[in-house]
C-alpha cells in the first residue's frame, strides 16, 4: 500500500524562492560535502575536482524541483544505481547536511519546502537502491 502522505503535493503556493539563493544552497552543500570524510569521496572521484558540471547540473535541478522550470533533464535514479559504494546510511548523513546549509541559504519557510522535496527524493532513491517490498526508508 503507497504511503498515502507521500502523495500529497508540498504546500508551496505563497511561497517565493530566489533561484539566487538556489545557486548558494547547491553551492554550499556541494562545498560541505566535499569535505565530508565519508560521502566527499563518493563525488570527488568521478569528477576528478572538477565539480562545475555537477554544480551546474544540481542548479537546474533544483530550480526544477522547487521553481517549476523544467530545466532539468535527467534521471536520479539511474544515477545513484551506478554508484557501486552508495550505502543505505549515507542518505541520512546527506540529508541532516542539506537541511542544515537549506535553513543557512533560505528564509525559514523556503528551507521547509526545500527540505520536504529533498526527503520525498531521498526515499525514493533509497527505495530504488536499497529497497525491497518489505522495506521503509530509515529517515
Ligand atoms: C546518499 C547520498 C547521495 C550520494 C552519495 C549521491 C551521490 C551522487 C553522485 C556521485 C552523483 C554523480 C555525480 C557526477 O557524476 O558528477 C549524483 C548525481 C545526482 N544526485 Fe546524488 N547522491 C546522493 C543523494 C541524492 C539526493 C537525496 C538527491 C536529490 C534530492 C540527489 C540528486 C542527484 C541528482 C539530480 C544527480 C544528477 C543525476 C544526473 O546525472 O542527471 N542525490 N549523486
């Protein structure tokens, strides 16, 4: 049975997001994780301390997600699928990191919606790499 709370679309209506400060979050995350002993490694051996392109891209998908732009075209899952030393652990460890840089870049009431997307996603990536039917994500 589909958690039914999943299904409901996020309250964004009165909302304003500045993609400027779309670019900061994407911007500091990406800094904060680069340096985290245990996911920093994950990127920085694909993308050789060339991290533009994944910056750029995570622009376009943010905008996507919380301004509706349509930019991004892609797909999250097959992407994380790929990544062969992904563990079940490490989306806790990336979302306290998002939430914490979010409520630094946003007013209180952005970082909310923002934080809402990024757990939705998050467990539906973990239930892509690590699910199975009798399983719930952990966060
Ligand atoms: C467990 C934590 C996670 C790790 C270690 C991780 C790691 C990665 C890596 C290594 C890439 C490929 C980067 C490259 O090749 O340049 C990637 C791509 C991406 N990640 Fe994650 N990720 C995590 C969680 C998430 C979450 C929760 C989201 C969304 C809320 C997300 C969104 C994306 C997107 C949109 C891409 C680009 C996919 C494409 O190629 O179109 N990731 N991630």
């Amino acid at each position: 049975m589909a958690d039914i709370q999943a299904l409901k679309p996020v309250a964004q209506t009165e909302v304003q997001i500045d993609p400027r400060a779309i670019d900061r979050l994407v911007e500091d995350f990406y800094t904060k994780i680069a340096s985290h002993p245990r996911l920093g490694p994950i990127f920085t051996t694909r993308n050789h301390n060339n991290w533009q392109p994944h910056l750029a891209k995570m622009k376009l998908f943010w905008r996507s997600v919380l301004l509706k732009t349509g930019e991004y075209k892609g797909s999250p899952p097959k992407a994380h699928l790929e990544i062969g030393e992904l563990q079940s652990t490490d989306f806790a460890i990336w979302l306290e990191m998002f939430e914490e840089t979010s409520s630094d870049c946003f007013p209180p009431d952005a970082a909310q919606i923002a934080n809402e997307y990024a757990r939705r996603i998050a467990r539906s990536l973990w239930l892509t790499c690590f699910g199975t039917p009798f399983d719930k994500p952990p966060f």
